[in-house]
C-alpha cells in the first residue's frame, strides 16, 4: 500500500494531497459525493442549521457503532446495543426521577448497566462458548424486557440537567454532537494507542495466533463487550435527553443501523479491519441519505428501499474486498499479505463497489423524487405518522392526502415506524424546510416535546393528530376522545354479556397515549358492572399477528372466557382467528378504530362491535386546519372527531 502511494505521487501529474486522501478512503468518497448530490437536489440540504441536523441525527447511532466497532474488529457481533440502551436510558430516569437519586449518581447506574449487560454478554461467548450472535440475541430480549419490567411500560420524564444534553451550547453548537466527537477519539484512541485495542485486532485476524501469542483472549473478550455496553449506555442517556424522557421501546432496530455504519465506513465482518473515522463517516452516510430524503419529499416507504440497498452493496463491497485478499491489519501491521496485484484490485473493487453505493442511492431517490408530495403548491404541509404498518393510520394518511389535493398544498407524508427519536428527527427536518405547518401524530406524547418546541420556536406552526404533545405548544389537537371510546367499549361489551362474566384485555403499544387512554376508559367504564371480571390482560402492540398469539397463550389458561376488548381493531382480528368459531357466537369480541376489515368482521358477525374514530375524516379534518393555520386563520384549540360503535344493526 505504502509503495502504490508513493508512485502515485510521483507520476506525472499526481492527485493533490486531497484526491488522494479520497481515493485512499471509500466511504468518504462516498459522503462528500453524497452530500454535494443531496446539495444539488434540493436548496435546504446545506444550510448551517440542517448540517447540524445531520450531526444530531448520526449521533445516537455513531455512538452505538463505536462500541460496535471494538466488537466486529474483534470478529464479533453485539445485537444487544439497542436495547442496551433503552435499559440505561430507563435506568438513569427511573433512579433520578422515580427514586430520587442525585443526577449524577444515576447516570453512574445507568453506565453501569450498560458495561454489566456487555459483561454478561462477553462472559457468554467467553466462558459459555456461545456464537456471539446468539448471546448477544438473548440480551438483546432481556435488556428490553428489564426496560419494560422497570418502566412498566410508560416512559419516564429525565431531570431538566439530563435533557440540556439534548440541546446546545451557545444557542448553536448541539451536544450530541460534541458526545459524539468525543466518542469517537476515545475510540481512535482505544484502537490505535492502547494494548487492548491491538489485541482486538490480532485476535479478529486470527484468534489462535493471537492465543499463542500470550494475548489473554478470553479477558479481551470481556473488555471489549463491556466498551460496547458502555457506549451504548451512553447512546441511551444521549437519546433520553433529546426526547426528554426515556422510552422503554426506544432504540429498536438501531443495532442494525449501528453495524451497517461500522461496515459501510470499511470495517470487515470477518474481523481484523476498521477504524473509528470509517465508523464515523458510516454513521454520517446513513444520516444525510435520511435526512436528505427527508427534505427531497421522497416516499417513506421508499426510503426503506434506498437505505436497504446502501446497506447491501456496503456488505457486498466487504465480500468483494475480502475475496481480492484486502484487509490491512492493525495500525503498525508488519508489511506482506498480497501482493501489489491483490492490492491493487482490492482498492479498485473497493472504490467501484462505494461508488456504486452513491450511484444507487442518487438514482434511487432521484427516480422517486417528491414521490411523497401531494403537489408542488408553494404552500407545503409536513405531516409525520406514528407508523403506517396500521390500517388506521393508513386511512388517516389517505384522508389527509385527499385533502391537500383538494385545498391544492403540497404534503409531505413521513413514516416513524414507531420510533420516537425518527419523529424527532423528521419534525426537525421539516422545521429546516420551512414548512408553512406541520401535522404530527405522536408515537409518545412526551417525547414530541422537544422538537415541536423547536417548530414554534421557529415560527411554524404544529398541530397535533390523533394524540396530543406535552410540554409543547400546538396550534390545535385533532382527534377522537379514546377515553369516552374506552367507556363506549365497556358499555357495549357488558350489554352484550348480560352484565356478566370473564374477560381478556388485548393492549396496544406499552407507553403510548393511545393505549393508555383507551385502556383508561374501559377500566372506568367496567366499573359500573361489578360482575364482570377481567381474567387476563397483555399486550400485543396492536399487532394483528401478536393478538393471535397472545389470544392463543391467554386461552390455555382462561378457556372458558365470555368476552374480549382489545384496543384495537388488528388484534380483536387476531383474537377472532384464535377463537375460531367461537367468535360472536360464545364469546363476544370488541374492537376499537372501525377499519374496513373490522368493519366487515363486524359485518359477518365474528366481531361484536368496533368503536369507529373515522381515521380519514380525521386526517381531512386536521390538513384542513393546517391550511388555516398556514394561513394565520384562527383555529379552534381542540377540534373532536366524533366517534360511535358500530354494532351488525
């Protein structure tokens, strides 16, 4: 490599010391190109305030990927960050909060809880002799599940001196992102200064040279599971402060984000090769593709596509560079390996398979630009859903499409797959855009509070939909009343009874609004029948196929139940497929959003009732008023969507 650079530089008309410099690292071809193709696209991408956006966004998940880099140098794999930290995050909160311990006392807990949840995992692979993928997997479940005994399900509120963390110093520079630098030297530091940090790499180039070597491989392993617990507490406190609450369901899915950073900035899944700069620039790939995306109005559903092919070919160029023979070892690694050739076609292989990474991305989202807009009216509407893997929120979605394209606005549609900290990214988007209003449907009411405040600070105006937002100002808050829905529930399911008799209780997504509001309902509205009993309750995440499973467990022990409420419509389905035919016939189901199949379960009999919230007129109802909104039209505070169950008659 050393003498490839040299000629090089020597030929006639050599690269300049910054050509070089990117032709010598992929991945950060990769980002420069990324970010001036983002810039081209569209006129909000590089701006000061959305750059330090991007710098907010990667840095829950930079931080994650740096412990995660110690692990796959060491030819490891840690599934568990995620949920690693979420049980920190929740740790810290709960001790501060719910206990009353000193702030910094409890986030000494919670980055003990995350290092003790890596030990646990190392002592797994090391002494337990178990595949790091399946250690790591079996934490993965216990840290969230710890998370969840611990909240009970609802998030927790962080001290006002956790959530400064999320915001920043001197009205401009975030924290999260001095976190993230700061991490990210500890890392360099770790992997190029220190003993443990070479070990990492001798023992991902060869674990017996490394044992006959005299390295203690079984403690290593100890020592670098515990770096990845340890940083991903710090994830978790990072990502608390920036939704000032810790959320037991936060952080899903962001092991995978966390490893494909790792592997797109040039670290190999074989172990032996990455870097925390390779790292760093991973993250921030995947952040401008999001976020660019974002501002390019291009389909939620879309995104996922784009993200997924990035994240692919970032692997296949893994495989390509390994089957040329690539891979330099540690820092200071003794010359050999292949030879000049095999070298040589490495690095080429390397900068085709990254440049077809850019390539495709640009195409991708070039070919379905705006794709999520409704129009390209000089008045544009943003509007972020909870999710659109639920019936409900499709049709809400549908409705508020309909109506922009009727009031002739531009809407842009984005999907927080139930994520908290996207919506907050998203809100944040949309505030760099300059949106005339912004619609939100929370995934959890106190974690919408910071960066809808951020939305008004910046003069625009944010209505909220289906849910409220605490500790905000919104223009208005357009939804059903699930507590009264709750109540028509109970009612109707009592009647149905007799006014008698045992039930289930299906619940919704632990910590939502929704959920509880609706289950607060039902409770309050079963109180005027005292002869009716709730045998069992769980949830099932308002999930179709998690009411079937749940319905199905709940059934062995309770087999001669009388009725069922599940909080929505997706797992009262799921519950009428585990009875079979029992349903409507012995025992009464009760659902809660009136969707078209639960409309027509009503219809054929198998479902008793829904308690219809009108999902597209509720979406009509709140793009309607973002419009007068936009406008500065005066609004009502709180506009209600009517709801009413919807029996067979």
């Amino acid at each position: 490599m050393a003498t490839d650079t040299i000629d090089a530089t020597k030929a006639p008309g050599g690269p300049t010391a910054l050509r070089r410099v990117l032709l010598d690292n992929g991945a950060l071809s990769a980002l420069v190109l990324l970010v001036a193709a983002m810039a081209l696209l569209s006129g909000d991408f590089l701006t000061t305030d959305n750059l330090l956006n991007v710098g907010v966004q990667a840095a829950v998940t930079a931080i994650l990927a740096f412990g995660v880099t110690f692990v796959i140098v060491s030819a490891g794999i840690d599934l568990s960050v995620g949920s690693v930290a979420a049980l920190s995050a929740t740790v810290l909160a709960w001790s501060a909060s719910s206990q009353g311990l000193p702030v910094w006392f409890a986030a000494l807990l919670a980055l003990t809880t995350g290092v003790a949840c890596g030990l646990v995992s190392g002592a797994l692979v090391s002494f337990g002799k178990l595949p790091p993928f399946i250690a790591t997997l079996a934490m993965l479940s216990i840290g969230r599940g710890l998370a969840l005994v611990i909240s009970q399900g609802s998030p927790i509120a962080v001290p006002d001196s956790v959530s400064g963390l999320g915001d920043t110093l001197g009205g401009w520079l975030p924290v999260p992102v001095i976190v993230m630098v700061v991490m990210g030297l500890i890392t360099a530091g770790v992997l190029g200064r220190t003993y443990p940090g070479r070990a990492m790499y001798a023992i991902g180039g060869n674990e017996e040279a490394a044992r006959l070597s005299g390295i203690r491989v079984t403690r290593q392993k100890l020592v670098v599971y515990a770096l990845s617990g340890g940083f991903a507490a710090v994830a978790g406190i990072v990502l608390a402060s920036r939704l000032s609450s810790a959320q037991p369901q936060a952080a899903v899915g962001y092991e995978l984000d966390a490893i494909a950073a790792v592997v797109i900035g040039g670290a190999s899944l074989s172990g032996g090769v990455g870097k925390a700069s390779g790292t760093l620039i991973g993250a921030l790939i995947l952040a401008v593709l999001r976020n660019g995306l974002n501002l390019l109005e291009v389909s939620a559903f879309w995104q996922q596509v784009v993200i997924g092919v990035v994240i692919a070919l970032a692997v296949l160029l893994d495989t390509v560079r390994r089957r040329a023979g690539a891979g330099p070892g540690a820092p200071g690694a003794a010359a050999g390996g292949p030879s000049g050739g095999g070298r040589k076609k490495a690095v080429n292989a390397g900068k085709f398979a990254l440049a077809a990474v850019v390539v495709a991305a640009i195409a991708l989202g070039a070919s379905v630009w705006r794709s999520g807009s409704s129009g390209g009216a000089s008045t544009k509407v943003g509007l972020s859903v909870s999710t659109l893997n639920n019936p409900f929120f499709v049709q809400l979605k549908a409705g508020a499409q309909e109506e922009a394209k009727r009031a002739g606005i531009s809407l842009t549609v984005t999907d927080a797959q139930n994520d908290a900290s996207q919506q907050a990214n998203q809100i944040q988007n949309f505030t760099s855009q300059n949106m005339k209003s912004i619609i939100i449907n929370p995934v959890d009411s106190d974690a919408a509070g910071p960066s809808v405040r951020a939305a008004d600070k910046a003069g625009i105006p944010v209505l909220a939909a289906d849910r409220g937002v605490n500790k905000a100002k919104i223009s208005t808050l357009v939804a059903s009343d699930n507590i009264t829905g709750g109540k028509l529930a109970a009612k109707t399911l009592a009647e149905r009874l007799g006014k008698k008799g045992t039930i289930l209780v299906l619940q919704g997504t632990p910590g939502t609004s929704a959920s509880r509001e609706r289950g607060k309902g039902f409770a309050e509205g079963l109180k005027a029948y005292p002869d009716i009993k709730v045998v069992g309750k769980q949830s099932a995440d308002f999930d179709r196929a998690k009411g079937l499973d749940v319905t199905t467990n709940l059934l062995q022990g309770h087999p001669g139940i009388d009725g069922i409420f599940a909080e929505n419509d997706e797992m009262a389905l799921g519950a009428v497929k585990a009875l079979g035919p029992k349903a409507g016939k012995s025992v009464a189901v009760v659902g809660f959003d009136g969707t078209p199949d639960g409309l027509k379960a009503v219809e054929n009999g198998t479902l008793a009732a829904t308690v219809a919230q009108q999902p597209k007129e509720l979406g009509r109802m709140v793009v309607e008023n973002a419009v007068k909104a936009a406008k500065g039209q005066k609004i009502d505070g709180t506009v209600k969507v009517p709801v009413k169950v919807v029996t067979a008659k």
